[in-house]
C-alpha cells in the first residue's frame, strides 16, 4: 500500500481542479461575511448580503461533494456575523441551504474558546465560540469515534464541545487557524 498523502490547494474553493472521488477529507475555514478584506477580485467573504456569501458557500459545497470520495467528509468551520446590530444567521442558513442540496449535517460542533480578541461591545456578550459543521454527502461514511475517544478521552463519545483556544501567530493573517482542529477532523474522518 502506498502511505497516506496531503495535498494544500491553493485557490478557488469553487474549483479546485481536483479528480473526481479523489479526496477524504476537507477541513476548511472559508473567510466569513464581511469580516476581512483579502485584496482578491471575486472573493468569498465580502459578497453584498449573508445570502451572496451563502450562496458561494454551497457552490463550494458542489465543487467539494464531486472531489469528495463516497466515505468522505467535510469540516467546515464557519461563525455569524453583526450586521445592523443582530447576528444573521450564516451557519444555520449554510445548513438549511446544504440540507436542501442533499448534504447530511452530521454535526454541528461548537469550537469553545477560553479567550478571544477583545470586543469593546457593551450591550451583548462577547463571541467565544465558532461552530464547525461537520457534513457528508452519503449516510454511510468513514468515521473512526472509537479512536478519537482513545485520542481525547471523555468517555465513549467525547461530544461536540471542542475548547480549543486560538493559536498565536505573529504572521500577517488576523485569523489562525488551530491546528488543533484539523488533528480533530483527521482522527474522526479520515481513514489510515
């Protein structure tokens, strides 16, 4: 058997060049709505309105459901956004829309955190969680809980509360991205 590979696509989300069924596993933190400026002509992120950004968000999902092999998953990690001072709902409205699409939404994982960019807010409380959606386009899929168990303990079934804090990078990217959580993804979804 030839040993396990990671490939890094750098590019469009929505066109990966990649082989059909060719992919395991995807573990991804798309920039969410009109959080960050990246500087690049058709980005995901600064669309006009939470349903633009959704809507490029599910023609991702398209791309990825034909890369991904039949026992594949995917872990997208994704958070809301304050828009006229109310959350708009990005994560639930990614999931009605990828239900509709034929997705199973196996999880919706909470990544808790500890601590967090300060927010000088004053009549809400402050975000400290993000959500990682966890989806698969088939009902059967690869899925190891025996040795995440093992892994991260907590009995049997662990749950779906990950705290993991924020890594600190000195880089120029604002949002790091913990490798924590794509360890998580690989022990779950992705076979040996």
């Amino acid at each position: 058997l030839d040993p396990p590979t990671m490939t890094i696509v750098q590019g469009d989300a929505r066109e990966t060049n990649l082989p059909d069924h060719s992919v395991d596993l995807i573990v991804t933190s798309p920039p969410y709505w009109q959080k960050r400026d990246y500087g690049h002509d058709d980005q995901i992120g600064l669309e006009a309105t939470p349903d633009g950004y959704i809507a490029a968000i599910m023609e991702c999902l398209a791309e990825w459901k034909r890369v991904l092999r039949p026992s594949g998953s995917i872990f997208l990690n994704v958070g809301d956004t304050y828009h006229h001072k109310s959350l708009v709902g990005v994560p639930a409205g990614i999931e009605y829309h990828a239900i509709k699409q034929g997705w199973r939404i196996r999880n919706r994982i909470i990544w808790a955190k500890t601590v967090g960019m300060p927010d000088p807010v004053r009549n809400r409380l402050v975000n400290r969680h993000e959500y990682i959606i966890h989806l698969t386009p088939r009902d059967s899929y690869y899925y190891d809980l025996q040795g995440y168990s093992e892994a991260y303990g907590n009995g049997t079934n662990p749950g779906d509360v990950w705290t993991i804090n924020p890594e600190r990078n000195m880089g120029a990217h604002l949002a790091p991205y913990p490798q924590e959580i794509v360890r998580r993804a690989i022990a779950l979804g992705a076979p040996p």
